[in-house]
C-alpha cells in the first residue's frame, strides 16, 4: 500500500516542476518584454538626443538669423528651389508649444531619417511653403519622441518651418485618427487631403504632421493639418512667435 501511494506522487512531483518551468518561462519573456519597452521608449531616445541636437546647431551655424523680429509677410513666400537628396537635412521645424522644440527636417521617410529623432519628408508632397500639402512624418514614443504631444496642438498654436532662407509660421487648423491599417489613409498627405484620387489641384499653402496612435502603440495613425499664414525673411530677423525660444 505504502509503495502505491509514494508512486502515485510522482506525478504531482511532475506536475510541480512542470509548473514551476512554466512560471519561470513567463517571467524571463516579461523581463525580456520590459527590457524591450526600455530601450525603446528610453534607450533610443537618449542615443539621439545629442546628435539631434547637433544637427539643429549646425543647421543654424550653415544658415544663421539674427535674433531680432523680422518682417512678417503674408504674400506668397519665395519659391522653394532646393533639391534635397534623400537623407539630406534641408531644415528645422520649430514647436513653440511642446516646450521649444526644435526638430531637424530631412528628406524621406525611412528609419535612416525619423531613427535620428528627425521629422522625413514624404518626398512625393509639396515642400515647405509650396501650393498643396506639405507632409511630414516622425516618431511619436521613440527615436526622441519628436511628435510625441502632436495631440495637445489646439486652435491658434503655431508650426514655424525654418529653411535656409525663411521662416514659414503654419498655423493649426484640424486634427484627425485614422486606422493603421486603412489602405486609404494616404488620403491625409494628398495635395488637397481627404482626395484620395489625388487629382484635385491645390490652392492652398498646407502642412500634416503624422505619427504612430496611440502614444504607447502603433495601431492608428494621429494626423494635423496645418495652413500657411505667414512668412519671414530670415535676414530680417525670425517671427514674432519664435522671439522668446531659448537660445542654445
């Protein structure tokens, strides 16, 4: 009877380590699935943070303004006449609202332009101040986190565009959630957005901003759009709106 009983504890004996086995699986992928979460909501940002940074500065070293108000106009800017390779900085956007922030602007939307906490350029859209829409693409909760607060843009906040030669305030017009996986959501960066034929033909000054939705994911896709109201030379000075922006 005794011996019965002993081998009718094996199994539980079994049972015990194969649990066990299972519990220590699940904590070493949670571990691994955190480490994970880390580097990329804190490691990536933080590797390039100086070399954004940099890249700011030597934009601003290349193509100098002096810190005074400039001329602000509200005719048509000069043309657009730079032919950025893809990869190539060409300018800097400016968020006044998301605590001064300063983005570079390059060509493309490829990880070799948004992984270095960029904004990319979609290449097939108007450039900046051009007729039609201006697009631009970034990181959301990575890679610096360079559109991170696109949800707290509102009513009368300002976009300034910097390029080699001028200051493009875009002003905020509308905001919108589109789906990941909406094979129509191209619609949003059309020369007239909403067309998704693409054929309408613009008359408007415009610029979208997209990132990843929601803050933490990627299911979604978080939209503005923006419209030209002004411009200034940047040998005049830079516009009023960049006036109190710390110098670095």
């Amino acid at each position: 009877m005794g011996e019965h009983v002993k081998e009718a504890a094996a199994p539980r004996r079994y049972r015990v380590t194969f649990l066990s086995v299972i519990g220590e699986l699940l904590i070493t992928i949670a571990v691994i699935l955190g480490l994970f979460a880390v580097w990329q909501l804190y490691w990536t940002t933080y590797k390039v943070e100086g070399p954004r940074a940099q890249a700011v500065a030597d934009f601003s070293s290349k193509h100098p303004s002096n810190r005074t108000l400039g001329e602000r106009h509200t005719d048509d800017p000069p043309e657009f006449t730079l032919n950025p390779a893809i990869d190539e900085l060409y300018g800097v956007i400016h968020v006044p609202s998301w605590n001064w922030m300063k983005i570079p602007l390059g060509e493309g939307t490829t990880g070799s332009v948004i992984d270095q906490g960029w904004a990319g350029h979609y290449k097939d859209t108007a450039q900046p101040g051009q007729v039609g829409n201006f697009s631009v693409a970034a990181h959301r909760r990575s890679y610096g986190n360079s559109f991170r607060f696109i949800d707290l843009l509102k009513d009368n906040d300002k976009v300034v565009v910097e390029t080699d030669n001028v200051y493009l305030v875009y002003t905020y017009q509308s905001n919108e959630i589109v789906p990941a996986s909406d094979e129509t959501n191209i619609r949003v960066i059309a020369p007239v957005p909403g067309d998704l034929t693409f054929s309408k033909q613009p008359t408007e000054r415009l610029m979208t901003m997209t990132t990843c939705n929601p803050e933490y994911g990627n299911s979604e896709r978080f939209i503005v759009h923006l419209k030209l109201e002004s411009w200034t030379p940047k040998s005049t000075g830079v516009p009023a709106e960049l006036l109190d922006e710390p110098v670095e």
